[in-house]
C-alpha cells in the first residue's frame, strides 16, 4: 500500500473500511491456508496482507471520537 492510498483510505467512512477489513482478514487467512497445503507461491503476500490490515485498524481506532 503507498502512502498516496493510505491518505485515500483516511478519508473513506468506517463501514467501507470494516468490509474492507473483513475480506483482508479472510484473504489472510485463506493465503496462510495456502501455505501449509504448499499452494502459496508468493510468501510476501501473507505480509503485505498482514500490513495492509494494521493500517486500517489503525485507522479505525484513530477515528473515534472525541468524549
């Protein structure tokens, strides 16, 4: 993820990001499935998923408001 689409990603609403979130996370678990079966070719990709998930949790816990 480039920084150009973490800055779009800021301004989308929290329930595009929690769908986003939930097929990244299944995504991941699907690769880490993968690679057990010895499917996967592309390990990165389980840490690139892995990361893409953090900044969005981030985002999201960045977002809440103010008490």
């Amino acid at each position: 993820m480039k920084k150009r689409e973490f800055q779009q990603l800021k301004s989308k609403p929290k329930a595009e990001l929690l769908s986003q979130l939930t097929a990244l996370r299944e995504k991941s678990w699907g690769l880490k499935k993968d690679l057990v079966a010895g499917k996967v070719k592309n390990v990165r990709e389980i840490r690139v998923t892995k990361k893409d998930t953090a900044k969005i949790l981030t985002i999201l816990n960045n977002q809440h408001e103010p008490r």
